[in-house]
C-alpha cells in the first residue's frame, strides 16, 4: 500500500536513523534541571523533535523527561511509545559504537535496534500516513529517556499529558507480543570487614546496566603472607581451567593477585545467550576460599540457592508456564565501604506472583547475616491472543510480509506494558537475531525499511 512512496523516503530514513545513532545517549546523573537524564539523552530528544518538526508534525518537550510527535484530528488518541536512551556501548565492538557505520546493508551501532531505528521507523511511517491519507483519530509519538534503567520519563508523561486509548511499542519483536514477564532486581548485602588470609580489597564491574549479562569482571585479593601466593595461583588456575571460565590470574606483587573475568554480553531477558563473567568469578572465588577454609556467607549461599551450576533449584522459584520458566541475571558484584554485594534481575513468569519471588528469597535468607532488598518492581504484561489488538497486528505483519506467525511471549519490559490496550509490535524480525544490548548491535537496512511500512500500515488500519 505505501511501498513506493517508502522507498521515497528510504535514504531519509537511514540518514536520520544514522544521526541519532551517533548521539551518545546513555543515561547519566542530571547536572542541569532541564536535563534530568543527562546533556546525551536531552540532546537525543532534542534531534528528534526537530527532525518532526521539519517533516510537519506537533512535537513538545514535557520539562526534558521525555517528549511527543503528533498529528491527525479527532477526541481519541493512539500512542507508539518508544525510547531514545541506550545500555552503555560496552567493549571490542567492530566499529566504533556510536559511529552509525553502515556495512553489509546494516546500520551499526548501539540503539539501532532497541530503540533508535524502530523510533526513526515509526516517525516515518507517521509521515507516510499524514501524508497520504485521512484518518479519524490521533497519533502521538511517545519518546522516552529512562527506559533502560527507572522509567521515571515514563511516569512524569503519565503524571502530565493525556494517556493513549491504545496503541504499541516497536521496542520488541514481530509478530507481535501478547505477554510480558514481570520483572524484580534482588540485591544481597553482608557486611565484609575481616583479616582473612585471602581478603576481596576491590571490585570492578564495569558500571555494568541492570538488564545487561555482564561481559567483565574484575577482582583484587590481598594474599597474607600464611599463604604461598605461587600455589594460591596455581590452584586458581586449576579450577579455572576445570570450568572452562575465561578468566586471567595476574600477580599484581608479593602480596596481590588479580582475577579479570570475560564473558559475551546479552539482553538480561535472554540469559542464556550471553556468559557472565560475574558469575564465574563468583564461582572461582568461592571454590578457592574453600581451599583454604574460609567462608563467605554471601558467596556460599549465592553458589548453594542461587546459581545453577550447584543447586540453584532449592530457591525453587522457576515455575514455568506459557511465557517460560523464571530466568536469572547476576548484574553486579561490588564491594562498597565494607559491605560486599551480589545485585540481579529477575523476570518472572507471567503467573507467579511477585511476592510469591520475594517470600523465596527472604525465607532462605532470613536466618543469615545477609540483607535482601528489591526495587525495579514491574508487573507482568498479558493481553489473551485473541484480542483485537493482538490478532489485528498479527494479521497486518504476517498480510505484509508472507508469513504465517502466531504472537509471542517475552521476557523482555517495554513501554507497552504503562499504558492500557497497547502491545509490544517490532521491530525484531521472526527467526533472526536478537541483537539488543550486544555487542557490535544493528539494524539491517531492509528490516528498517519493511518496519516503517508495517507500522504505516497498522497506523493507518487502527485508526480507521
């Protein structure tokens, strides 16, 4: 229906999908009032609204917590709700990660995929539709900052502007998403001030995000001289090599031994595709300690309930159902002002209950000297697969693309999930993969392009 008038538009769409790329808008603590997320984040939203503003739509800026695109007429509103912030670019990336290299038909860079060229998409494919048609209701581009990390964007445009009768997030998959986990950050905290012959004297994680597998970790220990730091070395090593872990043992001096962790990074939803170096640093500690007789509690209960590489099953919280089986990421490991801490994020099946989480975990913990503590709190997101909204955009990709794809299930957040009748739609494409929150992230060029259509499409169709 819009093909040639997108192809139009098609080296539009790369150039501004490129130029917000190359702003580096990960969050950081607000200096300036008027810029609450940070100078990048405010500078992403800022390019976005001028960009609206020159292809003829209402744009505003609420306060610099977040921002919307409009247009069409009518009493009721339709929102797409997406975000302009990114997860920090992390390492040993191809290209530069904020460079918007195009190789290969695809754009690469950190937010091409999640959520900057879906955005860059569904403006244009509001544009599409201002431009070639009449439609009877609203339409508001919904832009957020904080997205990755609070939500607190999110809940100010809440707390402000008018709430979307209905509408979808392109910040997920295609076909369509019908259910959402819930999510939960745990944080253990025990005091650590002792004289142990082996002693943790600093951590560094990398500043590592909340919803990312950590890809590095690394730990200083102060050798006491009772121990003979070469077989202290050598027994590291041994149990490294009997895991498999990549991690390298340096002899810093006669009395200091570094361990750097290396893993592959993943989206916290998809544990299971990345490696985490926090956990097998974790491991690798605890099994030396046991060497040498010395316990500490944090770590023995995390290897004991928490990870499954020994016994994680006593927590006995994976109560699978259709959205899969509880999954785990073990976010950070930090070691601040003698108080040594695990923190990690939780998405929970659809129908267990969050509390059900938290009683766990406090019932295991409750008799030790460890301290459990949650926020990141968000309920599960279940809209049945027969509904209207489910089965229309379901019906428009599939019609689009010559597919046969039925909606899915995710462990991922999105903005979907803040609003009423509105779903995740987009832009990952069915059996290909996931590239949010990885390394060397992209969006291939067709993908952007076949996106901006089904989501002219949907608009045009849901507002009619």
């Amino acid at each position: 229906m819009f093909e040639n008038y997108i192809d139009e538009l098609k080296e539009q769409i790369v150039s501004s999908t490129c130029e917000l790329i190359k702003i580096p808008s990960v969050n950081t603590e607000a200096t300036n009032p008027s810029m609450p997320f940070g100078k990048e984040c405010s500078n992403a939203l800022e390019y976005v609204l001028n960009l609206a503003n020159s292809l003829g739509f209402r744009t505003k800026n609420i306060d610099g917590y977040c921002g919307y695109i409009e247009f069409g007429e009518g009493k009721e509103l339709m929102g797409i709700i997406g975000h302009l912030d990114v997860v920090p670019e992390g390492e040993n990336w191809t290209y530069p990660p904020f460079s918007a290299t195009i190789a290969n038909e695809k754009i690469y860079g950190r937010g091409a995929i999640d959520d900057k060229g879906p955005v860059i998409a569904s403006l244009y494919a509001m544009k599409v539709v201002m431009d070639n048609c009449k439609i009877k209701k609203r339409v508001r581009l919904i832009l957020g900052l904080n997205e990755e990390r609070d939500w607190k964007c999110i809940e100010y445009y809440k707390a402000h502007e008018e709430i979307p009768s209905f509408g979808f997030s392109p910040d997920a998959d295609f076909p369509c998403i019908y259910a959402e986990k819930a999510l939960l950050n745990v944080h253990l905290k025990s005091n650590y001030n002792t004289n142990d012959d082996i002693k943790i004297i600093s951590i560094d994680y990398n500043n590592n995000a909340m919803n990312v597998v950590p890809k590095f970790c690394k730990v200083k220990l102060d050798i006491n001289n009772n121990i003979n730091i070469d077989e202290c070395i050598n027994n590291l090593t041994n149990l490294i090599e009997s895991h498999n872990f990549n991690i390298v043992v340096k002899k810093e001096n006669d009395s200091t031994i570094i361990l750097e962790a290396f893993g592959i990074s993943a989206h916290s939803a998809h544990p299971d595709l990345g490696i985490n170096a926090i956990s097998n640093i974790i491991i690798a500690l605890y099994e030396l300690l046991r060497i040498y007789n010395i316990n500490i509690q944090l770590l023995s209960m995390f290897c004991r309930y928490i990870h499954t590489q020994y016994n994680g099953d006593d927590l006995n919280i994976n109560l699978p159902d259709e959205s899969g089986k509880l999954t785990l990421n073990v976010a950070r490991f930090f070691l601040e002002n003698d108080t040594l801490g695990i923190s990690m994020n939780l998405r929970i099946p659809i129908h267990t209950n969050i509390d059900t989480v938290k009683s766990k975990f406090n019932n295991i913990f409750e008799d030790s000297s460890i301290k459990v503590g949650f926020d990141g709190e968000k309920n599960a997101l279940y809209i049945p697969k027969d509904n209207y909204w489910v089965t229309t955009l379901c019906s428009i990709f599939n019609e689009i693309t010559g597919k046969n794809e039925k909606p899915i299930a995710i462990g991922g957040a999105t903005y979907a999930r803040a609003f009423p009748n509105c779903i995740s739609f987009g832009a990952n494409m069915p059996n290909e993969e996931d590239m949010c929150h990885k390394v060397d992230e992209f969006i291939s060029i067709d993908n952007l392009i076949l996106a901006t259509n089904i989501y002219a499409t949907a608009i045009y169709r849901l507002c009619n």
